[in-house]
C-alpha cells in the first residue's frame, strides 16, 4: 500500500512527466519531429520561438579556420574576415583542397560547445554547413569535397551538433551560402581560377547549391532556421530556394539574406548587416549577427575582444530595439574555442541566468535611452537595464504614464524599492550599490501595459525640421524597416489609412518649404501621397528612383504654422494602390524668410 507522501509523489512525478511531455508536444522542433510538406503553418507560429528566445550562438567553422589567418607568411589584417582568406589571397582552389585535408579537430565536442550555448543563456545554434569557399562541414553525397571524405576526421559534426542540441534544448540550425561558392567552377565569386564569362551559375545551383539544401533539410531533423547569407541573384532564384525548405520543414525560418541585395527583402525575418546596430523603431522581426572579437573564422592575430559588458550592453541594446542577438563564436581547426571567447561567454551566462526574464520573451521598449541605459518590456512590466548607477541613488524614469505598482532589483525580489513622483517623472530609490557593475536589472510592476507619450520633434532656432523614421508613429500597414544596406525607411503603405504622424512643437511661427526623401520603383509612377497639418494638405506625386533602394529628394512646396505650439503632420497614400507606395527616408521642413513675429 502506497503511503500517502509516496502517493504524492507518484503523482508529483506524473503530473512533472506529463508536464514535460506536454511542453515538449508543443514544440516539436525541439522534440526533434520532422515536420511534413502538408503541415499548416502561420508565419505567426514559425516566428514564436524566435520571438521569445533572442540570443543564439554562431559558429563560423571550416577548412579556413586551420589557416587561422595566414596564407604563405601573408596575414588577413586585424579588423577583416579571416574566413575570406582564400579569395583575399586567390588562393588556388587546388592549393586550398590540399590545405582542406589536414583539418582534422581532435578536441571538438559537440556536447561542449552545446553546454557553452546553454550555460551562456543561448537557445538557439548556427553553425556553417558550407560557407564561401565551398567545403561541407557534413556529410556530403552531393560533393566529396566534405569533412568526412575529404579529411581524416571521418565524422560529421553537423550531425553531432544537431543531436547535442536536440539532447539539450538548444534549437539547431545551419547557416548555408547559397550562391557565394569559390571551390565550384560555375558558383559565384571565384573569379581568379575560373572566367566569369563562361560560368553557368544555373548548373551550380542544380547540381550543388539546391541538392545539398536538400540534403540538410532532411538529414539533420528539424531545423530552426536556414541562414542564407550574401544574397542570391534574382529573386525568382531565392524564391526556389524558400520553397524547398518550405515544403521539406515549414516550420523552418528563413532569414532574410536569402533574397536579392537591393530588392524586396524575403524570408521570415532579416538580418541586420553585419556587426549592424539600428537606431531603434523597426517594426519587423529582425537579429544582429555580430562577431566577439572583429573576424568570424578564427584568426589568430586577432585578440581585439569584446568584454563580457559589451556584449551585455549589445545584448541589452539590440533586445530594447526588439531584435535578436546572434553572437558568433570561431572555434580553431582543431574544435577548441579561444579562450578569451569562453571567458566572456561564461560571464555573460551568470549575468543571464540571473537576468534571463528581462531579455526572454520581451519586447522593444517603448522607452528610450536614458543616459542610465536602456529597457526591455513583457506584459505589464519593464524591465530597466541601469549601465551606469546613479551617484545619488535616485533612478529618474521620465515619460512613464503608468503608475508603478512595484519595483525591485531582479536579483531580489523581496525587498521592494521606494518610488516617487517628480514633475512627471517616476524616481526609483535605488540601494547604494549596484548588485551587478555591469548591468543592474531593476523590474517595474505597472498597472499595465507601459503607456509613454509619442515623441516630440523640438526645433532648434531657425534650424530645419527632420521628421525621420524614428520619430515617426505609424498606423495601418506603414512599417519601419531597414534595406540590406543597413538604411532605415517607411514601407508597406499601399492606401490611405497606412500613415506616419509626428508631434511637432513649433517654436517659429512662419512658412516652411518642405524637403522630402524617399525612394521609389517605376510601379509607383505619378501616385499621389498627402502631407497635411490641421487644415492644411499638400498632395505629392511619386517619382521613381530608379532600381534597388537610391534614395532622392524632393521639394514640396511650403506650409505654415501661424502660431508657436504643437502640431502633427502627417504623411499618408492618397488612394489605394496594390503595391508599397514609396521607401520614404525624411520629410524636412526649413524655416522660409524672416521670423513672423507673433
Ligand atoms: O561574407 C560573410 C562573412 O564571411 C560572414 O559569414 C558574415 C556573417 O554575417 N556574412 C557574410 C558577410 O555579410
């Protein structure tokens, strides 16, 4: 007969295992369930999990990485990608085949690097299946030019690492350079060894790129995402390519590098450039890969590493924007991890173990910088990320509108803290000392959801307007995203309810010529967009920029404002259009003539 404590335990232990089974149920990449071409998937649903985890490791790992550097005593110069180190030197494709036999890493463990992501607070794993030059890091039929044919080592660690994460709840995926191939005579950017004009890019897709796509999308179980990267030469082609991991994982992310520079961005979610950071405001899903020291394969000249609080700040800062961090580890040849990078690592794991709730699952923060550091929000709470303590221990947290119900630092709950009001703004009393020099987390319970005024535009005297991106407020389908250039600009407005507002306040009464920056493709010829201020409306027409994102200006003519004090201007589509009406940069208005005086 079962004792009723044991009975309780029993039934603790059930109700834990169906828990978890459960859990595990609902996410299926993570319980390793290959997903079927008739899945029913909402790009809502195949983003969650990015959306929640925010922080993923990169691994930049291959036959470059035992050169580390240096080709015939010529060194890849600090500050540059010792991964590019074959097409920077031309090195023969015969000469780097022959150097791709000897990489042999004795000390990979994939478990180790797994438990590094982990312990690091980490959720997710890229590692390059083949970056540009070529070589597969698994087990290839396409090609034998791969870690396991090719060299000694005889093992696949793609394979590895995709059973080490599912074995520990990390999201493995593969980072793949779809077009940039230097080892293919018809693949794009070898130009030393092979003519350009006689390459057929069409045969390298079809023989190389596509079936070894195919090869990992069904040999590794679920993957989390596929990382394109260097884009793809039309987008018919990167369409081919969304397809197949459409129809052999839909719940598989596709990001953004896929498609064509200079075109519409595709995929699931996009990439800022490399080591990018945004001002802030973007309305899509998007992540920042980013390097610890300045290349992504190893070098070992390179010891210019990031401190574990810069990466606490970036992490910070690039999760206040609603972006995801993807930090990129570059192991040596023979699998060991620079030790530098797991000091870091380490240090940035504590910080996240006993920070992890203001980074997981939250949002961009409404609020901005504030010379203290930034926020992170999740529900009713934000989350304050003081980088640099207050020398009277008094946090200022202006432009709040909610009223605070609690606040504590995360890492003690318990002992609330005083909070006082002062001309609009809440002042938290901080404890003497920060708990954590780098980034002290101090959690505000709100009444609800933050609640903060829309920016206002303030004017210097007799200097311009700029109504940009940031400032902006849209509504309807008007977002703020960025090209692959890095650029910031307004897109997706196609009718008038998609709009951008910006709260002015004027102190210059007087006329104004108004400046306008946009760019624009040929679809858009002579539609028309409104700017209009109380009663006043301008109506402009668009004029087509030419291809890719060039971004021009454009006078408006004038509009007034007949007193001092607040306005709104706005900027909406005149009618309804089926495509994007303009990527709009900048309106400017400049003070026209002598000051009105009041
Ligand atoms: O050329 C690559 C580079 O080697 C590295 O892989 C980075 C990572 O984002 N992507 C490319 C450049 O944007």
């Amino acid at each position: 007969m079962h004792q009723p404590n044991e009975f309780c335990a029993v039934q603790h232990l059930t109700l834990m295992v169906a828990f978890c089974i459960s859990t595990i149920a609902v996410d299926p990449q993570l319980a390793g369930q290959t997903t079927t071409a008739h899945e029913q998937m909402t790009d809502a649903e195949r983003i969650q999990w990015f959306r929640h985890d925010k922080f993923g490791m990169f691994v930049h790992w291959g036959p470059y990485s035992y050169l580390a550097g240096e080709w015939n005593g010529q060194r890849i110069p600090v500050g540059t990608e010792a991964e590019w180190i074959m097409q920077r030197f031309n090195i023969p494709v015969a000469k780097y085949r022959q150097m791709a036999h000897n990489l042999n890493p004795t000390h990979f463990s994939a478990e180790e690097w797994v438990m590094l992501a982990k312990s690091t607070g980490m959720k997710y794993l890229v590692i390059t299946a083949k970056h540009h030059d070529g070589f597969a890091m698994y087990h290839s039929q396409v090609s034998k030019y791969n870690i396991v044919d090719w060299t000694t080592f005889k093992r696949d660690p793609v394979q590895e690492l995709s059973e080490a994460c599912r074995r520990n709840g990390i999201r493995f995926c593969v980072y793949y350079s779809h077009r940039e191939d230097w080892d293919d005579p018809d693949g794009f950017g070898n130009n030393w060894d092979y003519d350009r004009s006689k390459k057929n890019f069409n045969r390298y897709l079809e023989e190389k790129s596509k079936p070894q796509l195919r090869e990992l999308l069904s040999n590794y179980g679920p993957l989390g995402l596929i990382w394109f990267d260097r884009g793809m030469d039309t987008p018919e082609h990167a369409r081919e390519f969304i397809e197949m991991v459409r129809t052999l994982q839909p719940r598989c992310l596709i990001n953004g590098r896929v498609g064509s520079y200079g075109e519409d961005l595709m995929g699931d979610y996009q990439d800022m450039n490399d080591n990018g950071m945004p001002t802030g405001g973007l309305q899509e899903y998007w992540e920042a890969p980013q390097t610890l020291n300045t290349t992504w394969g190893y070098s070992k000249f390179d010891q210019q590493w990031k401190s574990p609080g810069d990466v606490i700040h970036r992490m910070v800062e690039i999760v206040s924007k609603g972006g995801n961090y993807l930090l990129n580890i570059g192991p040596m040849a023979d699998g060991t991890i620079p030790a530098p990078s797991l000091a870091t690592l380490r240090r940035v794991g504590v910080w996240m173990q006993a920070n992890g709730e203001s980074i997981y699952g939250t949002s961009a923060s409404p609020l901005p910088e504030q010379p203290w550091g930034r926020s992170t929000t999740k529900g009713d709470k934000v989350y304050l990320h003081v980088f640099s303590w207050p020398a009277d221990a008094n946090l200022p947290v202006p432009g709040l509108k909610n009223e605070v119900v609690a606040a504590y630092a995360l890492t003690a709950p318990s002992r609330k803290l005083g909070v006082s009001q002062l001309d609009g703004t809440s002042v938290i009393a901080l404890p003497a000392r920060p708990s954590d020099d780098m980034d002290t987390v101090i959690a505000l319970q709100l009444d609800g959801p933050p609640k903060v005024d829309p920016p206002t535009v303030t004017q210097g005297s007799d200097t311009p307007f700029e109504l940009d991106y940031l400032s902006g407020v849209t509504t309807g389908k008007a977002i703020k995203r960025f090209n692959r250039e890095g650029k910031f600009h307004i897109a997706k407005w196609t009718n008038p309810e998609d709009s951008v507002a910006w709260h002015l306040l004027v102190s210059q009464a007087g006329e104004y010529n108004m400046r306008i920056r946009y760019s624009a493709r040929q679809e858009s010829k002579g539609e028309k967009y409104v700017i209009s201020t109380g009663a006043q409306s301008i109506t402009g027409s668009v004029a087509p920029t030419g291809e890719g994102y060039q971004y021009n200006t454009f006078d408006l003519g004038t509009i007034k404002f007949s007193r001092a004090g607040p306005y709104v201007v706005r900027i909406n589509p005149a009618a309804d259009y089926d495509h994007n009406l303009m990527y709009f940069q900048l309106l400017e208005l400049v003070p026209a003539g002598p000051r009105m005086v009041e």
